[in-house]
C-alpha cells in the first residue's frame, strides 16, 4: 500500500517560500506539519478535533 501523500493549500503553491502547512491523511487521523521544515516533525489530530479545526477556520 502507498504511503499517504502530503498536500498543502492550493493557494500556497505558486509561492513555495510561504509559510505553509502540509497535511496528510492516515489510520484515521489528519497529521500536519511545517512545509519549510519537513523534518521537524508533526502533530496528529483526531478526527473530530481535526474537523472542529476546519469549521473554525471558515
């Protein structure tokens, strides 16, 4: 099975020096971490708090 890819916000890709996060998907939770700094590390978030986090952000 492939390894989930990250992805960042469309809006963010014409400019590859802006602050970004990527996310990817897998077993369940949303992981996110820093698109300038790939290494250092990430957060994982449930479902439901990964979800909570988008509906304020609208």
């Amino acid at each position: 099975m492939d390894e989930p890819t990250w992805r960042k916000a469309s809006t963010s890709q014409a400019d590859p020096q802006s602050s970004c996060v990527e996310v990817r998907f897998s077993a369940g939770r949303a992981a996110v971490r820093d698109s300038k700094n790939t290494a250092g590390g990430t957060l994982a978030f449930p479902p439901g708090a990964w979800l909570a986090f988008l509906a304020a952000r609208r």
